[in-house]
C-alpha cells in the first residue's frame, strides 16, 4: 500500500495533466488540427476524451498522460474513449480514432488503439506506453504509420 497523496501532491499532479494535455491541443493545432481540451475537473463517469481533434473528415479522441519514464492507461479510460467516439460522434468508424498520447519528458508517444480489440473485448486492463518505445500514430500525417 503506497502513502497517502497529500492536497499539495493531489494540485500538482492535476497541473500536469492539464499541462501536457494543453501542450498536446497547440502541438495538434500548429498540424493542422481543430483540437480542444475537455476541461473535466475530476474522473467521469461519461465517456470524455481528455482532448478531441478534428482533421479533415478524421475525428481523434485523446487520453493524455503526463510521466518521466512511462505511463499507463486504465482499461477503463480507454473504453471512454470508445464509448465516446461510438455513441456521440455520427460518423463511420474507418473516420474515428481513440489515440493514447504519453508526455515524457520532451517527449511525445502516440499509440492508436485498434476498433477490433475494443469490439471484441481484448482491451487488456492497462496499456504502458514506456519511454523507448515507439508509437503506431504520426501526428503530421493524422493516421497509422511507422515513425
């Protein structure tokens, strides 16, 4: 059992998520995005993405996590993700993307998640995105692709 957060630890550890997921909103805006932050003060219940962006037809639900080595994301943020791309954006499937965007340090690692395994349920109960690794998304480019 880890200790306690103090209020002090708690503000900061907010500060930095809305850091990097501002950061992330101008990074995708100087690409070419229309982005937003989704300012949510506390953990939902309803699906919302930590940012969402649009390029073209494309729409891009974020889950932003700020580390120094690596971060991990809770099966169930990814699933809001989903949900959300699922129930609130009209559009078909080929045009929505649930992204993972890791802030490391100067660092940026973006890891689209497959429809597929979120249909059939084989979403594992965390994804780690660490510091060496690389990600499956090119932001210039909007899509999949090798970096």
């Amino acid at each position: 059992m880890g200790k306690p957060l103090r209020k002090s630890d708690l503000k900061k550890w907010r500060r930095r998520g809305f850091y990097s997921e501002t950061v992330l909103v101008k990074k995708l805006q100087k690409n070419g995005y229309n982005a937003v932050r989704v300012p949510v003060s506390n953990p939902s219940l309803h699906p919302l993405p930590d940012v969402i962006a649009r390029k073209n037809l494309h729409v891009y639900a974020f889950e932003v996590k700020n580390a120094n080595y690596y971060a991990y994301f809770p099966k169930k943020q990814i699933d809001k993700l989903f949900r959300f791309l699922d129930e609130l954006i009209p559009i078909p499937k080929q045009y929505k993307h649930a992204i993972l965007a890791a802030h490391l340090g100067k660092k940026w690692i973006f890891r689209q998640m497959a429809w597929e395994r979120w249909e059939k349920e084989k979403i594992l109960d965390q994804e780690r995105i660490l510091k060496r690794d690389k990600g499956n998304f090119k932001l210039k480019k909007g899509r999949k692709g090798r970096l």
